[in-house]
C-alpha cells in the first residue's frame, strides 16, 4: 500500500537535507565497469577517494544504479560488491537510493549490442561515452536490453526482489527508485505493465524505505498530460521525485505545480549548465525548498558527462534549439585531479550544506524540548 502523505512526512522530516549525486567513479567507462569483477579493486579505491571529496563537499547521499547483466553474470560477485559499496558509502556518511530498472536505452542500429561483462570501450567527446547513445534521436522505441524478453524480464525480477528483500529494512539504503525514467528513449506505454509489475513486486516485501518513481517531462503548465508511465509513477510514489534539467524560472513554475501532491519532493536528476540549469540558482532553491537533489555526475571522467547530450548537438545544428551555452560543462563538479569545475560553485554547496545541518541540529533540539 502507498505510504499516507503523513508517513511520508514524518520519514522525510526525520532526515537531514537529503544533497548528493548520481554516481559512478571517474575511472568507470558505465554501469558493467561499476560493477563487474574486472578492475574493481581498482576502482574501488578511486570510489574511497572521491567519497572522501563527496564528504568534505557537503553531500550526503547517492544515487546508484545496480548492472542486471552483472548480477546474472557474476551473482555472488555482485552481491558481495553491492555489499561492499553501499558499506563504504555509509562509512563516509552518505546514504544509498538504489534505481531498479531503467528506460535511458540506445536506439536499435547497426551497432546497438547487448551489455556484456569484460573489458569495455568508451568512445572519447561524447555524453555517456558513446557515440551512438541513448541521448541522440530515436526514431523508433528503443529496445530494452532486459524487459522486452519474457525469460530475461523473469529473471531481471528476480534481481529485484532479491536485492530488496535483503536490503528491506538496511538504514544505509535511503529509498528504493522503482524505475529511470519510465516510458523514455520513444518506449511510452511499452513499459507500463513492467512499471506496475515493479511496484508490486516492491509493495510485497513492504520494504521500509520509501518508493520513488520520477516523473521526467513534466513542465510547469498543468494543460500539458502525462504519459501514462509517468502518471503511474506519480500517482504510486510515496516520496514525489522528478528530473528537470530547465532553468530557474520553469523550475519554479514546476515545483508549484508538484507541490499540490502533498508529499515531500526530490529531484533526482538536474545540472544542465548549458541550459541555465545551474548549482547558482538551483541548488540555493533546492535548500529553501527543502527539495532533496541529485546531481548528474560528480568527477569527470570516462563516462564523460561533462560533454552535452548528443541530442543537444543535433538539436542544435537542426535549427530546432540555438539558445544552448556549449562553453560550459553539462554535468560533474569536479575535474580528473579533483579540482572543481568551478570553485565557486564548490563553495556555495558547502555554505548550503552547512546551513542545512544547522537546520536540522535545530529542529532536533526543539524536538526533544517538545518532548
């Protein structure tokens, strides 16, 4: 059963300013890489030193997104991982939101190949590191690697209630994030059964952390509908999540119009720079609204998603979107040896950071008075 708006409430009020990342460590070329056996000790421990940067940041969480090919691949391995990561990450003070399916998929062309375990190449002076991605124009629904085969999407259901049954109760896991962007890369209703089969497998373990499914197109003109994945992902989340890459006037626009749920907000994925999506003007916003954010990407790296989407290019070059500032970096807060993008913006998310916890000291205080 969904969470009452009260319950919701009284999870997220009993939380510091949830502030953190979509994450993945620089020396990753994707998710296979994040995961995988090969190279992981390796990366691991770029995963301690850029944790200990995400600290001394400010942040406090992260958002995480497990391999299914991983964990069919190498199961014991990936559980042990899993294990492993969420544990470092609580041993420096951030929590976990775990994505358990996901529709960011590449169109279907000549080069399109399922994920696979071993060594992986990356192509340099692309988002995502890919040439041919699911950020450049779909002319068709893309496939999904996993969902669209009736014995893999079984079994990629088994993957889910495993982890989440194990991780039920687990402080070190936030919130469960059901499904990225559900009914994206042109796959709309194609994804609804899977979406409402997610949730109820979820509502069937009962874990004790929140459901969130985002809503990803949604603008601030309430004229304009929702797709149906996306109005079952808002109608079935218990904490509200959305992803929004605009700038800070449709951003207002569009958390007055989220706000009339009643529950408790996040963004899970925004920094769009080049969109006047900007830490300046959003993340200040985010710490007066006590929206819980998520930044794309924290040290660049090989997943290179400082670049602009590749749709964003051709937008460009198409004459359908001009207004695009292609000096600045997309997503990342830091450069390869750890130096911020832009010290500024380091600084106003630690101030940010800061008056947040004193915040929450405060009302923790008045709390116990109450008592």
């Amino acid at each position: 059963m969904r969470w009452s708006k009260e319950k919701a409430w009284s999870w997220y009020n009993s939380r510091p300013w949830m502030r953190g990342c979509n994450y993945m460590s620089a020396d990753c070329a994707n998710r296979v890489d994040q995961w995988q056996e090969l190279g992981f000790e390796e990366r691991f421990h770029t995963t301690k030193e850029e944790l200990a940067l995400m600290r001394e940041t400010g942040y406090n969480t992260v958002r995480l997104i497990p391999e299914y090919v991983v964990w069919k691949e190498e199961h014991d391995g990936f559980m042990e991982r899993f294990e492993r990561y969420i544990s470092l990450c609580h041993e420096y003070g951030i929590s976990c939101m775990i994505v358990l399916a996901n529709d960011c998929m590449p169109p279907k062309t000549e080069l399109w190949k399922m994920p696979y375990v071993g060594e992986q190449s990356y192509d340099w002076g692309y988002h995502g590191g890919r040439k041919h991605s699911q950020h450049g124009s779909h002319n068709e629904p893309a496939p999904h690697f996993y969902l669209d085969d009736e014995d893999s999407r079984e079994d990629y259901f088994r993957m889910v209630r495993e982890i989440v049954t194990k991780y039920k109760d687990d402080e070190r896991i936030c919130v469960w994030d059901v499904y990225n962007e559900p009914g994206n890369s042109r796959r709309r209703d194609i994804t609804l059964p899977n979406l409402k089969k997610l949730f109820e497998i979820l509502r069937e373990i009962s874990p004790s952390q929140p459901l969130t499914c985002a809503v990803f197109s949604m603008k601030g003109d309430e004229n304009i509908p929702l797709s149906l994945p996306e109005q079952y992902a808002l109608d079935n989340s218990d904490i509200i999540s959305y992803h929004f890459y605009g700038n800070y006037t449709e951003h207002i626009k569009l958390i007055n119009r989220l706000k009339k749920q009643g529950r408790p907000i996040m963004n899970t994925e925004w920094l769009g720079r080049c969109f006047g999506n900007d830490i300046f003007s959003l993340f200040p916003l985010f710490y007066l609204e006590r929206i819980g954010c998520y930044n794309w990407g924290f040290v660049a790296g090989k997943y290179q998603t400082y670049e602009p989407w590749e749709g964003t290019w051709e937008a460009y070059y198409n004459g359908v979107n001009r207004n695009v500032d292609f000096t600045k970096w997309f997503h990342d807060l830091y450069r390869p040896n750890h130096r911020p993008y832009d010290p500024r913006e380091i600084e106003l998310i630690k101030e940010f950071c800061a008056l947040a916890d004193k915040d929450y000291a405060a009302r923790a205080t008045d709390d116990q008075q109450g008592e």
